[in-house]
C-alpha cells in the first residue's frame, strides 16, 4: 500500500463490477477522485482490470468507471484505482465529493 495523496471520504455505495473472468458485487466504503475500497466476497487479483457501476445515494444516476485497475487487497478489501471514466461520470463524482465535504 501506497500512502494516499488525496483524503477518502466515508460512503456506503453498492457497487457492482465485471473484468475478464470476473464480476460480482459489493461495497463501496471510501472514495476519491481517484479510487476507493470494496470490500466483496468475490476474490480479486491484484492488477485486475473492472469496469465499475456505482450506484450512489439518492435519485442520482449510476456513476460508470470505464477502468479501474485492483492495486492492493487485504482480506475481503480491495484498493480500486480510477483510470477511465465514462462519459460525465468524473464531473459527477467530483461533484458528489464536492457535497460530502461541504
């Protein structure tokens, strides 16, 4: 693990992913710009690369992450970079941080 540039914030977002031979769901537990934590019963190996759907509170739409790439895990935790957004999803999740601080 690697020491965090940016502060997560706390969240409890389902989360639902897919990669090659890989898809599942679980719990979105802290976020950044530019990743976050799951914690899922399915296993994830380290240098994986997932598509992300997060469904965040509210009637807000689904946030999409085009890749994300598993960069540590830890029992049933996983440490998730963002690499590609879909579409607006980046403004999005800025602006849904940007709430959370506020």
């Amino acid at each position: 693990m690697q020491p965090r540039s940016r502060s997560r914030v706390p969240v409890d977002y389902a989360v639902s992913f897919s990669g090659e031979q890989i898809s599942g769901e679980g719990l979105l537990n802290n976020l950044t710009i530019s990743g976050g934590e799951i914690e899922s019963l399915v296993p994830l190996p380290i240098g994986a690369n997932l598509h992300l759907l997060l469904q965040t509170s509210g009637a807000r739409p689904p946030i999409v992450i085009a890749l994300a790439i598993v960069r540590w895990k830890q029992g049933d935790r996983y440490g998730i970079e963002f690499v590609r957004f879909q579409g607006d999803a980046k403004q999005q999740l800025q602006d849904m941080l940007n709430q959370r601080d506020g």
